[in-house]
C-alpha cells in the first residue's frame, strides 16, 4: 500500500479519526466489549464514528467480520480498522499470569503463551494485543505486579522480548499473528506507595538503568506499538511528555511504530493539572508524539482548530497517520480487512486440547515451593484433608482474563477427585494428619486499580491454619495470588508452602501434580515477599547505604527497629523434590580481560529435577551507587545426576549508566555471586582490566 499516496486523499477529518480508538458500541449499540476504564466520551461527534482508526476489545470473529463489514461500507476511502484488545496471559485459554509465568525463569514460556494467545485471538478477529507489559515491579501493594515479570531488569528484558516474539512471528502478515504493544511507558510500577495510577518520581539515571532497557528490548524485538503510562515522569504525565516520546522513544530507541494513549489518558491531563481543557490536552498529546487516543474526545474535539492555530503542526498529525496506517498496512488489513477472523475455526480451535496442554505445561513450571519441612511433599497418599476458601473455587485464572471461561477450569478438588471439608472443626476432629489448604487472594483483589495496604491472608485463614497447627496437624499451604503476600503470621504454623500463583485454565490440574510430586516444583520468585507491608517496596537488587546494618553494629543504622530488613522470602528462592547442590565453581581466570568463563557442577542426590543457578554481580567501587547483587547470568537446568552449567561473563555484562548517564564499565574489582537462590550465593572477587 503507498501509505503516502492514501495520505494525500485524505481530509483533515478522516486523518484525526484515524487517531481515534473507540469500543465497538459506536458502532452498533448491541456490541458486548470489554470496558477496562472510565467512559468519558459524551457528545462525541458522530462524523468520526464511521472514520475511527480502531475499536478496543472486539469480543469474537462474528463481530469482528461485521463491525469491519459495516463500518467500510460507510468509510470514504475504505481504509480498515484495526482491533486491539488486552490478551495478556491468553485469549481463551489463560496461561499463568506474567508474574507466575516468569517464575519459571523460562521465557520460552512466555513465548509459548503469547503464541497460543496470538492464534487464539487471531481467530476471534483481533489485530493487536496491548501486552506485554514490561513496568519493573517492586511494590507488594501494587495490583499490577500479576502482569509483570518481577523486580528484575535483566529478567523483564528476556521475558518482554520473548513475549513480543511469541505474539508477532516473524511477519505480522502470517497466519494467526498479533501485532504486540509494549506498556506501559514509562516506569508505571513505580508509583508511589504502590497506589494505582499514582505519581512517580525517579531519576533519569534509574530509569535509564532498570526501567527503560525491558520497553527498549520490546522495540528491538519489533514490537508494533508502545503505550503510554498513566503516570508523570519528571513532573509531567507521560502521555504530555515530549521528552519521553520523541527524544527517548523516537530518537534515541529508534522506535518507529504507533504510539497510542492509555485509556483516557489523554484527557487525564486535566486531572493532572497540566492542561486545562481538551484543546490543551490534545495539543500538548499529540506535540508529545502521542499517535492515537484510546477512549477520549480530545483530539476529534480540538485538533483541527490547534492546527488552523498553529498550535500543534500539520507534519505531526500526518506523521501519527503514517504510523497508524503503516501498522495497518503491516498486519495486511488492506489485502483483507477481515484478516484472520474465522468462525468456523474459532468453534474449533479456540479451548482446544493442544492449548490447554500447552497452558499446562507452562503452568508446571510456575509454582514456588518455598517450605518443605520433613519432605511433607509430595503427598504419598490420598490421606489427607483438602480445605480452605480456594480448595473448591474455580477463580483461578487471574485478572486479565475477560475471555476466559470460570467454568472451564478445573478446580483443585476436582483435579484430586476429593470431597473439600468445609468446617475448621470437622478438620481438626478428622483422623487425617496433613491438611492441604488452600488460601489467598481473588482474582479481583489484583490487577489493574487493585491496589492493597494490606496483603496479609484474610484473618479467619490466619486463624484457621494456627488452629490447624496447634491441633497437631500438618499443615501445607497453598496459596493463589497475584502479588507477594505477607505470611509472617501464618509461616511458623505450615509445615510447607507452595506459592501456586493464578495458573489459568489448568490450575487445579497442575496444583494437583506438584502436590503428589507427579510434576517436581521448579519456579523460583522474581518478586520478594515481605515480612511486613511496611517494608514495601522491597527489592532484591537494593543498595548498600553509608550505614549498613550488620551484626556488629546496632544503632544508628539502617534498619528497622521492629523489623528485619530482608524479605522473608527473596528474589531467586524456590526448592524442589530433588537434592541438587552446587558442589564446585571454577574460574577460568579471575582477571576479566576479553571475557571469562566459569563453571559450575551440580549434583543431583534425590529424585531428577531442575534448579535454576543464578549468577550476580556486585561492583565494589564504582561511580554511582550500586546493586547489592545483580542478577547478570541465568540457566535453568535439569539434573539427574550431575550437570555443568557454564557462564561467560563479558565486560559489557559490567556496564552500568555513571552520573552522566552513560553506560560503561569500571576497571577494578568485582565480587560475582552464584547460587541456587539470590539469598544463598558462593562469592568470588574478580578484576577487570
Ligand atoms: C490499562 C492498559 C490497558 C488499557 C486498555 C488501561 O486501563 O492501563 O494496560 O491496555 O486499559 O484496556
């Protein structure tokens, strides 16, 4: 398509409303959709409905075929829309959420999801999938750490880039392929005090560090689109902020794909107080280089008088058209409109046993099993009580599931053929010794505007299982959630802890294997759990302070006075069924020129399982602050009876940005730390040269 030549037959009109994203009742009242935020558009003027570029969260290929059909029947120049939907951890099928997905420390898995999410929702009619998303999470509080890949950088760069991979192919005019959309730019998981759509305040540097390398590693992963933040970056909302969009994204990232608001954002910058009505927040949005709105008026509303008053450029509405058509033109909706929408395939494919293994396998791979005291798992028999609010519950599957089906998921209870035994009493007086139970959170006590000051288990769960304890039973816990939870008042009186996360179609299935040890635990966390809410955020990859707390030295340093500073679980920590050790480490050299490798043997005394061996940095002397540990270098490796994983470390793999913000290595001396978890390493001092 000569994008350029289509430009040239457009009017003013029909260039705005391809910056325009609106739900699909505009279209045809009877239209079901998924609603993800506040409907502010009133009075919406009706010229653009039949010239808006795209429609969010069309619901199945029927309506995706016919609000394409009518709404080219009624477009001038028979440009297409583009549908964009939320496919986050699946279509119809759920996947794991992102964070129980990362745990694996498998991004292959994140591949696996996208690409079944990908054909899926390809088949249902959509274009677009507003995922992944790649914020650095590091506040419990948050509602939306379920949708990332932890507090990590280097983590959340594999997994956004596999992500992107999985949904787009390698050519978006494939078969059963989604464009992908990078969120939410930028630094959104840094909200402060962990309250949803709240200010965040950091410095350039730290973004640049360990927030901009996984939205950066998106792009070059060809992501097709990139979505701004709710929140402000340097005092301006980042929807409004020219900085972020054209010097960072534009000039420096080099990213050349559309840009849409989040949804209302736009508008939110009158909230913000940085514009005073929606001629101003159209103005400074689209001088931003913010490409489309998503479900707000401002620029159908404005934009033509700020071009007739010089207030924003001609060249930048034609250049966000470019963009958006230029996807189009991509995805091959020109060629056909329809794309790979299919009802007949849609009966078929959609739920079908190949995706549901596939979630599976995924989902075996994602609990974290953080307790086992005296090898209480797996269960040797069927002789113990299964109980607890999530025992029987089929809400398994996680926000950001809105086609998910409840009723196609298989519970726990179901999974083990087993009545559940509802009454704490009847529990206690039963003859059985161990009792699995099953507590956490719903899956609307996470996600987006699911914000939390308190992400302790509900009170009567506390109470249940130090009853349970104190009875003399043994008590494994096993806990559905979307975020890190506080347990120090419950991890005294569980004889095991088995963090399962929100698995998605398969949950019970899957929980019921690693239970019975049919499937041996491998994940590890990739956010750390608090001891208490008061330490949030807390984070692995933290930094020393000019008063370190130590055993020696008790008063005026940093700590609490009520409370240890580590987490009571920590990033990189998860057990197995197995007995795997690291039992050697060998350096080639300890001067680090070109580069070096080092190697590390395990062995394997129990039964054959996978360990992930981690490995991190600490640069002793640098220009700015650094990392405690960094997590460098990564394998996840199955072993039966031994295994060697080897490492090549890289100067480059010690850069870091200076205060002038750029990205060098120092010479000098460099502690690396291996392990099986990041609280647990073997330390070796290095030297670059
Ligand atoms: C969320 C985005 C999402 C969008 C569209 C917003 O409220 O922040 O992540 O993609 O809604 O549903």
């Amino acid at each position: 398509m000569d994008i350029k030549k289509l430009m040239s037959q457009m009017t003013i009109e029909e260039k705005i409303g391809q910056c325009v994203q609106l739900i699909p009742s505009f279209l045809d009242e009877n239209q079901k959709c998924e609603l993800t935020g506040p409907f502010h558009i009133s009075n919406f003027d009706e010229k653009y409905i039949y010239n808006c570029g795209s429609l969010i969260g069309v619901s199945d290929a029927k309506s995706a075929r016919e609000l394409q059909a009518k709404y080219l029947e009624r477009n001038r120049l028979k440009i297409p829309l583009i549908f964009m939907a939320d496919v986050v951890h699946g279509s119809s099928t759920i996947f794991p959420t992102p964070l129980a997905i990362s745990s694996s420390f498998n991004p292959e898995n994140a591949k696996v999801c996208a690409k079944v999410s990908a054909k899926e929702s390809a088949i249902q009619g959509n274009h677009l999938t507003f995922a992944p998303m790649s914020d650095l999470a590091r506040d419990a509080r948050w509602g939306r750490n379920m949708e990332t890949s932890g507090e990590d950088p280097y983590l959340n760069t594999l997994f956004t880039k596999a992500y992107v991979e999985g949904f787009q192919g390698d050519d978006l005019k494939d078969e059963h392929t989604l464009a992908s959309c990078v969120k939410h730019f930028a630094g959104y998981g840094l909200v402060q005090a962990g309250r949803e759509y709240n200010t965040v305040d950091v410095s350039e540097r730290f973004l640049r560090e360990y927030h901009f390398p996984a939205y950066k590693a998106g792009i070059d992963a060809g992501a097709s689109m990139v979505m701004t933040a709710f929140n402000t970056i340097n005092s301006i909302p980042a929807t409004a902020n020219s900085w972020l969009f054209r010097d960072v994204l534009r000039d420096e990232m080099k990213f050349d794909g559309v840009v849409i608001s989040d949804w209302g954002a736009v508008l939110e910058a009158i909230n913000h107080q940085v514009a005073e009505d929606r001629y101003e927040a159209a103005v400074k949005a689209m001088n931003a280089g913010c490409d489309m709105e998503m479900m707000t008026s401002c620029y159908t509303s404005s934009l033509r008088l700020a071009i007739e008053n010089g207030d924003v450029d001609m060249k930048c509405l034609d250049e966000a058209v470019y963009h958006i058509l230029s996807l189009k033109d991509k995805l091959g909706l020109f060629e056909n409109p329809y794309r790979f929408a299919d009802e007949g395939l849609e009966k078929s494919v959609v739920m079908c046993d190949e995706f549901k293994e596939a979630s599976r396998h995924v989902a075996n791979e994602c609990p974290v099993l953080l307790k086992n005291e005296d090898k209480i798992l797996p269960l040797e028999n069927d002789d113990f009580v299964l109980t607890g609010p999530f025992a029987d519950s089929n809400d398994l599957l996680g926000p950001w599931s809105w086609k998910g089906d409840v009723s196609q998921v298989t519970t726990i209870a179901d999974a083990f053929d087993k009545k559940v035994m509802k009454d704490i009493n009847e529990v206690m007086s039963s003859s059985q010794e161990t009792v699995v139970y099953v507590a956490g959170e719903k899956s609307d006590e996470s996600g987006e505007a699911h914000s939390k000051v308190d992400i302790s288990l509900p009170e009567i769960d506390v109470q249940n299982i130090i009853q349970l304890k104190e009875s003399g039973k043994k008590v494994v816990l096993v806990l559905i959630n979307g975020r890190p939870m506080t347990l120090s008042n419950v991890i005294d009186h569980c004889d095991a802890l088995l963090v399962a996360w929100q698995l998605g179609t398969m949950a019970g299935n899957v929980i019921a294997d690693i239970l019975t040890g049919k499937v041996n635990p491998s994940g590890k966390l990739t956010m750390s759990f608090p001891r208490h809410v008061g330490q949030c955020p807390i984070f692995y990859n933290d930094y020393q302070t000019g008063r370190p707390a130590s055993k020696a030295v008790d008063h005026y340093v940093s700590k609490y006075i009520d409370c240890e500073n580590d987490a009571l679980f920590g990033f990189g920590e998860g057990l197995n069924y197995s007995h795997i050790t690291i039992d050697k480490i060998e350096f080639d050299s300890f001067e680090l020129n070109d580069e070096m490798k080092v190697k590390v043997h395990l062995s394997n005394k129990g039964v054959t399982g996978t360990e992930v061996v981690q490995l991190y940095i600490n640069d002793l002397s640098a220009d700015v602050i650094r990392p405690l540990k960094e997590l460098k270098a990564f394998e996840r490796v199955m072993v039966q009876d031994s295994e060697i994983v080897e490492f090549t470390l890289t100067k480059e793999m010690m850069a870091y940005y200076n205060h002038k913000n750029e990205c060098k290595y120092d010479k000098g001396k460099v502690e690396i730390m291996i392990g099986l978890s990041s609280n647990e390493v073997q330390t070796f001092t290095i030297e670059i040269k």
